[in-house]
C-alpha cells in the first residue's frame, strides 16, 4: 500500500495591484480638488489678519 | 460536493417574467463593479474583443458593454435555460452575439478560442470554481472575474441559501466565501502567471483579471 507524505501546497504569489484610466483620472481629480481645498483655507488664514488689521 | 443536478434545477426554475428581470432591477449588483470590470475589458485593446461570458444570465452584461460602445463578439453560456432564453428575447436580430447551454465545470459543447473568458459575479456561486476557471482557460487568453466576496477569507465557507424565482418559489443554491489559500492553489493549479487586482471604490467588489 503505498504511502502517503504530504506536500506543502504550492501557492500562487504573482498578484499585482491596478487601476483603470478612470481610476487614475478620479484620483487625479481628488488630489487636485484637495489641493484647492487646501490652498482655498491657507489664503483665508492669510486674509483673516489683514481683514482684522483694516476693520481695527 | 453537491448534487449538481440539484443546482441545475434550481437556476432552471425561474419563471420567464422573473428571468428577464434578473439583475435588472431590484436585485441590481454593484454598478461601480460592472463599470470596472467594462474598463478592464477596454484596457485589453483589441479591435473588437471576443468576450465568453461565463454564466451570463439574461445577458444584462452585454447590454452594459453596448451601452458604454465596447465593440465586442459576445458569446454568452449559462446552464439556466430560461435566463438564456431571456437573453435571447432581449438581443434578437443582434448578430454579434451568441448563447449557449451548458454547464460551467465542464463547457460541454462550448468549442471556439476567445480573447477573454468573463466570470461577472459567478465564481461565488459554483459548486467548482477550479473546473470552472481550467475550462474557461482552454478557452481564452485572459479570464477576468468580478467578485462580490473578494477571496481574501482566512477560512473557506459555502453557505447553501435560497432565492426567489417567481410566483412565490423558493429554490436552493451555493453562495461561496472563498479563503485566499484556496484560490491562490487554484491559480497555481491551472499555470496562472500573474493576476491584475482591481478594487471598485464604492463596493468591496474587485476584479481579478488573470494571465497565463
């Protein structure tokens, strides 16, 4: 009766994460709407001592 | 392993006026999924793609890829007569598509050489997936699945539910939760080379698009 002496199962490795053109684009579009968003903030910091000083 | 006879009855049950409205409507998959799974099959740039679905249903993939203006030669397989004959009811007169019967495991009279084999929310629910996918990869040069349970389990689980088919009835099938050491041996077993992951980002739905 032949024996049985089990083989560690070979498993596939080669994954490799993607995105679409659309993804790329939305992420794009994110990014640069953040970096608006966040310009749009630094400048009203910014404004916010002048306004102040005129108003005063 | 399940009676497959058993399962066959069940997706041959539906009624002709639940058949059509398979997918279509209340029980609608993720639409962010389908679109990626539409621009993974663009990003394959052939002039025009031959595309085996696998599992088509009533065929509301191949709308989508009409819609979108994906120029393709569909042939879509299911093993529910009544979903294919709901397919064939809606692309009447379309000549660049084709169905046919036949179970998955096996693709038993399914002959021909096609660029991409596609699995759209299908792999969860066969009794073998590994039989599945070997067949679709004598089949095709690429397989590209879309997943509703991503196969990231620690453990493997198949759930036997129930669906609705029409006029009140109630008939069993498999939903499968795939852990990912069985799928990373299943890849390994069929010669797969590599696998491009896409994630949909308003689902947990992915798409694995598979390379040999």
């Amino acid at each position: 009766m032949p024996s049985y002496e089990p083989q560690p199962p070979v498993l596939f490795d080669a994954f490799r994460e993607r995105r679409t053109r659309r993804q790329r684009v939305r992420a794009t579009v994110r990014a640069l709407d953040l970096a608006r968003q966040r310009a749009l903030v630094g400048a009203a910091r910014l404004a916010r001592p002048l306004t102040s000083r005129l108003r005063g | 392993m399940a009676d497959p006879d058993a399962l066959t009855d069940s997706w041959s049950a539906w009624s002709p006026a639940r058949a059509r409205r398979y997918l279509r409507t209340e029980d609608a998959a993720s639409t962010g999924s389908r679109e990626l799974l539409g621009d993974v099959l663009r990003g394959l740039r052939r002039e025009e793609l031959r595309i085996l679905d696998l599992g088509c249903g009533n065929a509301q993939f191949y709308e989508y890829l009409k819609s979108v203006g994906l120029r393709c030669a569909y042939t879509g397989v299911d093993v529910s007569e009544p979903l294919l004959e709901a397919a064939r009811e809606i692309h009447t007169g379309d000549a660049r598509v084709s169905f046919a019967q036949a179970d998955l495991m096996t693709l038993q009279g399914v002959e021909g050489r096609w660029d991409v084999a596609v699995f759209s929310h299908v792999i969860e629910i066969l009794s073998g997936p590994e039989d599945a996918l070997r067949a679709a990869r004598d089949r095709a040069e690429f397989i590209a699945i879309r997943f509703f349970e991503p196969p990231e389990f620690d453990t493997d689980v198949v759930e036997l539910r129930h669906m609705e088919v029409g006029e009140g009835r109630m008939v069993p099938y498999l939903r499968r939760k795939m852990s990912r050491d069985h799928y990373r041996l299943i890849l390994s077993r069929i010669s797969c080379r590599r696998v491009d992951v896409y994630r949909d980002e308003m689902s947990k739905d992915q798409v694995h698009l598979l390379r040999f």
